[in-house]
C-alpha cells in the first residue's frame, strides 16, 4: 500500500522550537472518541487505554515525536533490538533481531516539548506503522517528567494490529488511563512484543500526540441525538 502524504496540521515537530501556547483544560471526562466508541475497529488493552485501529478521524492540533522525512535522521529514537535499522522513504525501518528481545524504538527526555498531559489537548497517541511477518502484540510504552522510567503500569498493548505489509493508523486513547498525567517525557515503541522471530519487520510513518476532533456531519448527529432524547422525554 502506497504511503499517504502527511499532510495534517501540527503544532511542533519533532525538531521545532517554541510550540504554539494553547488553553490547558484539566480532565474531567473521557474524550468523545472514548464516550461514543469509534466507527473503527476497536481492540482490548492492557490498562485503561481505548485502542482504535484504523480510526475514522486523526489526531488534529497534535506535537510530532517523529515523522522521518529527512533520510538517515533518526529524530532521536534509538534503534534498541532493531536489525538493519534506517530512515528512507518517510519512515523508520527496521526488522527484528532473532538473537535478542523484540525490537524496541524508544525516545527519551523530550519534556521540553511541554505535552501536558493533564490537559485534553494530548489525550490520543496516534502510530502508523507496517508489519510485516507472523503478527504479535503491539505496546505502547511511556514516562513522564514524575515517572520517567518504562514500566507495565505505563503501556497500552493491543493483538490485533494487521501485519499484512499496509499501513495501518493505532489510535490510543488516554482519556481514561490514571498514569496519563504530569508532563511526557519519554515513549516506546514494541511493534512486535513477543519472542524474537526471523522474517519480521517493521516501518514507522509517524508518532503523535494530539486530540481526536469529530467532523461536522459527527458533531451534528451528536447534537440531533441530544435534541431527539430531550423532545422525548418531554412526551
């Protein structure tokens, strides 16, 4: 499957300078993509994570932790179990070593990229990635500025990402995860969780952090829906 352009609107890249100052809202309620479900395919987690695959709608308004446009420009991931490991073609390649732990990407001491996690502006972590080889789990791991090491109470994991060689968009949605909080800092990538395999390999398109906003035609079927249960009570 041919790459689709990147073309969303962001607010810091992975190398930018001062990110756009935007109203910190503390949160109180679980996103609307968590509330609704997704027109997607949703997967099980480990933790509090909802996990979308193939979402309807991206993150929008989102801080980039890695988008590898430029070749052989890692942006600060490591290449930590990643045989053959490379930036070409507006990805982070990479297969799997069979004679150590499953591959993991991982960057770490970017608080000065100020994501708040308190606030629902960077309650979604959106990967697009392709695997290719016998599928496994995908983790997620993080750590922030008050717990800043990668730890099974940080991570959301999912089984059911397709590694079929296409891309594929995971969406983690954080709303309702208690150790979401405080300000990020590091991330790890596992694009195959298991027992090292041969034959398996993986690309990384992008990492973001942001928030899902439904499209119009969504927002006013949600309104139409809360009009129709009002009129109805009233009967």
């Amino acid at each position: 499957m041919k790459k689709m352009k990147k073309a969303h609107s962001r607010l810091l890249t992975a190398s930018g300078s001062n990110p756009v100052k935007t109203m910190s809202i503390k949160k109180t309620t679980m996103s609307l993509a968590a509330a609704m479900g997704t027109f997607a395919l949703s997967a099980s987690s480990i933790n509090a994570a909802v996990i979308s695959i193939d979402p309807t709608n991206n993150v929008t308004n989102y801080i980039s932790l890695g988008e590898w446009e430029t070749p052989n420009d890692f942006e600060g991931w490591s290449t930590t179990n990643v045989a053959n490991a490379s930036v070409s073609g507006g990805s982070y390649n990479g297969d799997v070593v069979t004679t150590a732990n499953d591959p993991q990407p991982t960057r770490t001491n970017f608080s000065n990229l100020a994501i708040n996690l308190d606030s629902d502006n960077y309650s979604v972590v959106e990967v697009r990635i392709s695997r290719t080889g016998t599928a496994s789990r995908f983790d997620l791991f993080w750590g922030t500025t008050t717990a800043n090491s990668f730890s099974g109470t940080r991570k959301a994991g999912t089984l059911t990402v397709p590694s079929d060689g296409n891309f594929h968009i995971i969406q983690f949605d954080m709303s309702a995860e208690a150790s979401w909080e405080s300000t990020l800092d590091d991330m790890r990538i596992d694009p195959f969780s298991d027992t090292a395999t041969a034959a398996r390999s993986f690309k990384l398109d992008y990492v973001r952090v942001g928030q899902v906003v439904p499209e119009p035609s969504t927002t006013a079927l949600i309104g139409l829906g809360g009009i129709a249960l009002i009129l109805r009570r009233r009967k």
